[in-house]
C-alpha cells in the first residue's frame, strides 16, 4: 500500500461528507497520518440559488453555518482520536480542495461522492474539472448508501483504528 502520511478531509455535512469524514479517520488512524480538514463555502451556488439577491446577513449566515461544520467534523475526529487541523475557505470546492492539497503537499485527499440525477448534470455542464485533473496527490472517493443517513454525532464512539465506521 502506498504510504500516505498526510491526510485532506473534505467534510460539508452531507451524508456524503460524513462518509468520507468516517473513512478518512480509519485511514488517519491506521496510517497516523497528519490529518487536515477542509471545509468550503461556495458562494458562487448560494448566489445562484438565491438569484443573486443575497444581504450581507445571509453572507455571513452560510459562513457561520459552514465554520459551525467544520468545528463538528474536527470535534467529531478528536472523539475518535483524531487530531486534525480544520482549514476553512471561500470558493468552488475543487478550486479550494486543489488550492489547500497543493499548499499541504497531502498524500490523499478523501471526499464524498453524490450520485446526480441526468437534470443535475446538464445543469452543472461540463466547465467543471473534476478534481482529478487538479491534484497530484491519490484520491479516496467514498460513496455511502442510503441506510447511512444519521448524523456524524449519531455515530457510536469507539477505541481504536475501527472507530465510526459502519458496514
């Protein structure tokens, strides 16, 4: 196995965040990797969904929202071990996610992965590049199933490399 001994978790909240959250601590633990966290506010699809009518008290909602994520997911990891180092950004999430694993020279990145239906993807359209042309570093995608909705705080803490995963 390729050695990765510095870990970037991508963690929005999602049940798919929470899965990769999850199979990212196994790995930092098992590994003892260096483990960073990231969390992203991408305004540019806040904007578009509010048709561009967004105050400054919104603005700072979603900031607040998504820096209130991120101390979830670095508590959720100190739970089980984890010492990590959140980092918080504005932006596209590949931008910030290809940015910070560059600034870090991380090993792995893990994030989640969310099925689009056939409407979603003609609408994101092709002008987005996947991540994987943005990073030279390995990629862990985690893809969760239904039955893996509860939150991240639901998840029973445990001792050891095995802690918060779910079969």
């Amino acid at each position: 196995m390729a050695s990765y001994n510095k870990i970037l978790l991508c963690y929005d909240g999602t049940r798919e965040g929470r899965k990769a959250l999850r199979c990212g601590a196994d790995l930092a633990l098992d590994l003892k990797a260096e483990t960073h966290l990231l969390s992203v506010v991408d305004m540019r699809t806040s904007i578009a969904q509010s048709a561009g009518l967004l105050t400054d008290v919104a603005c700072g909602r979603f900031e607040d929202a998504a820096r209130e994520i991120l101390q979830e997911g670095v508590d959720w990891l100190a739970e089980r071990g984890v010492s990590a180092h959140g980092h918080f950004a504005f932006g596209h999430p590949i931008d910030e996610i290809a940015r910070l694993a560059a600034d870090l020279k991380v090993d792995l990145v893990v994030v989640g992965h969310r099925t689009r239906s056939g409407l979603s993807r003609w609408w994101m359209g092709s002008g987005n590049t996947l991540l994987l042309d943005r990073v030279s570093c390995s990629i862990l995608v985690a893809v969760s199933a239904a039955h893996e909705q509860e939150p991240v705080a639901a998840v029973p803490a445990q001792a050891g490399a095995g802690a918060g995963t779910e079969s």
